[in-house]
C-alpha cells in the first residue's frame, strides 16, 4: 500500500495536491492537533483515501498547549514567539508517533511522509529512530522549524547526522526541495523528486 502522511495538516495545503490521482495513494493520513483546522479538513474533503486524525504525533502520549492554534505558525514550543502573543491557545492531544506507526504502517508499505511541526519536528524524528519505526519511511521532507527556537536549534544537525545512519530513508529538506511559486508547486516539486528515486 501505499501511503502518505501529512504531519502537521493545518487546513490542507499540502492535501489539496497529494490527493490527485496522479501520486497513486492508497491511503493519506492527515495529523492535525488544532479542533478548529481538523474541523475544516473534514468539512473540506471527503476523498475515502483521507483519514484526518484530531491529535499530533510527539514523542509520547500526552496533552500539551498549542500555541498560536489555528496558525500556520502553530507551535507546542512557546519559545517560538520570543515574548510575543501566540494568540489563541488550545490544549491539544499528542500519539507517541512510534506507537502509531507501530500499530498502523507495515514494514512493507511505501511510505511517504510531510513533517512540519513548528519545532515538534525532532521530537518526531528521534523517536521514529530510537524505536526503529523510521525504516517504514521511504522519503521524508522535513521542515526544520527548530531554526526558529534558539534553545532547539542545535538539533536540526543532531537529526541529520542520526537520520544518515538509516540510509533507507531518503530524506529531502524543505529549503532544497519546497521550490515554486505557490504552495502547490513547491509540494509537486518534492513529490516528484522522491518519485524519481524510487522508480
């Protein structure tokens, strides 16, 4: 099967190009903590591929505060806005995210996955490593939004040189590979170059 999943769905962005027929997936899942942005994934599409889950991944099981939720920015890292009014909070629900992939994703899946979390994201990743669960992952594009965080910032490199030792993953960076004018361009862009590595 093959499978995409979109971490950190906000309202769709990246959906709106994933779910042309052209991809080929069997199967997307959409992770979005916010109520409001779940809410409106689910009024908005109705693709029987599209699985909208109201909770985050992490990495463990909890409740946290989103900052700024409903934001493209939204963050469980009030760091980010270095003093400044997030705005609208949420107290959200997080899945360990080698739990869910545990439970849900077969080593033989082909598996494409979005992680752009507002800092969240090397929460994710390290824990996908430690447990093994990242080589279900086929190609990850990963946004480092911990460059926005000064006390997380050091372990955008930590990440990398940890996800090089799982050379199965190919791994695509946001800043290479998110090329385009629109949102949607910049998302074809991505899918099309991890299509060509693996055909």
């Amino acid at each position: 099967m093959k499978i995409f999943l979109d971490v950190g769905a906000h309202i769709g962005q990246t959906l709106d190009v994933v779910i042309d027929p052209i991809y080929k997936f069997d199967l997307i899942h959409c992770f979005e903590p916010s109520f409001a942005c779940c809410n409106q994934l689910t009024s908005l599409y109705h693709d029987p591929r599209i699985v909208v889950h109201n909770f985050g991944l992490l990495n463990e099981k909890c409740q946290r505060t989103l900052h700024g939720a409903g934001t493209i920015g939204a963050t469980v890292y009030l760091e980010k806005y270095r003093g400044n009014d997030p705005g609208y909070s949420e107290v959200c629900y997080f899945e360990q995210a080698s739990e869910w992939f545990a439970q849900k994703i077969r080593p033989d899946d082909i598996v494409y996955m979005k992680v752009n979390c507002e800092g969240a994201e090397c929460d994710i990743l390290a824990d996908l490593m430690d447990s093994g669960e990242i080589v279900k992952v086929d190609a990850v594009m990963v946004d480092f939004d911990v460059r926005k965080i000064p006390s997380q910032r050091h372990r955008e490199v930590e990440t990398l040189d940890r996800l090089k030792t799982f050379p199965s993953v190919r791994v695509l960076l946001c800043n290479e590979v998110m090329v385009g004018r629109t949102h949607a361009e910049r998302t074809r862009n991505w899918l099309s170059i991890a299509e060509r590595y693996w055909k």
